[in-house]
C-alpha cells in the first residue's frame, strides 16, 4: 500500500469515527440517559434510531439541521423511510420495526422526549 492510499484510508476512518462520536453526541442530548432501570431498554433503542436517524442524515444530506431530525423523528414512515436509505443505519428497521408493539413503545418514547423541542 502506498502513503497516499494510506493517508486516504486514514481520512475515511477518522471521518467515520467523527460521524459516529458526533450522532452519539447529538441522540444523546435529544434523549438523555433515564435513571428508571424499568424503562431504560426503550430509552436505549430510542436513542439508538435517533442516532441512526442522524447517522442517515449525515451521509445522504450535507445540508440537515436539527429541526430536520426533529421533524422526520416525529412520523413512523419518515423514519422508516431515512433510515431504509443507508446500509449503515438498514438494521435498525429489523432490529426496532418488525414488532408493531415493540416500536410503537419505543416511537412513544422518542415523541415524549421530543415534545421539548
């Protein structure tokens, strides 16, 4: 491998690294930590879409804003539909959407720490 292939590798990896310590960041402060142990799974996985859903807007739309996460967070099929957009972000749908009452647990999680914004 030559240095430029290297240094190009290096990049990618360090701009995957920031996009992912970013979107953690930012999930994070639209759904803080609950200290309720009972309900930490759905604070958890709620987190995790709101990560994968900035996760999507990262790689598909230079331009997003946070009222742009705010909005698409607040439909199912928007949500849905973002996240369908990037392999990255593809098992989130297997993981949280294939039980109906599964993610609507978790939907109505995220629109309760959304109503804030």
């Amino acid at each position: 491998m030559n240095e430029e292939t290297s240094e190009n590798i290096e990049s990618l990896l360090a701009t995957e690294r920031q996009t992912a310590i970013l979107a953690k960041e930012i999930a994070g402060r639209i759904i803080p930590n609950n200290n309720n142990m009972a309900n930490a799974f759905f604070f958890d996985a709620a987190r995790q879409i709101i990560k994968g859903l900035i996760t999507a807007f990262m790689l598909t739309r230079p331009n997003w804003t946070i009222k742009d996460i705010i909005q698409t967070a607040r439909s199912k099929d928007k949500l849905k539909f973002t996240l369908l957009k990037t392999e990255e972000t593809k098992y989130l749908i297997e993981t949280y959407f294939v039980d109906e009452k599964l993610f609507d647990d978790i939907f109505t999680v995220i629109q309760s720490e959304l109503k804030e914004y």
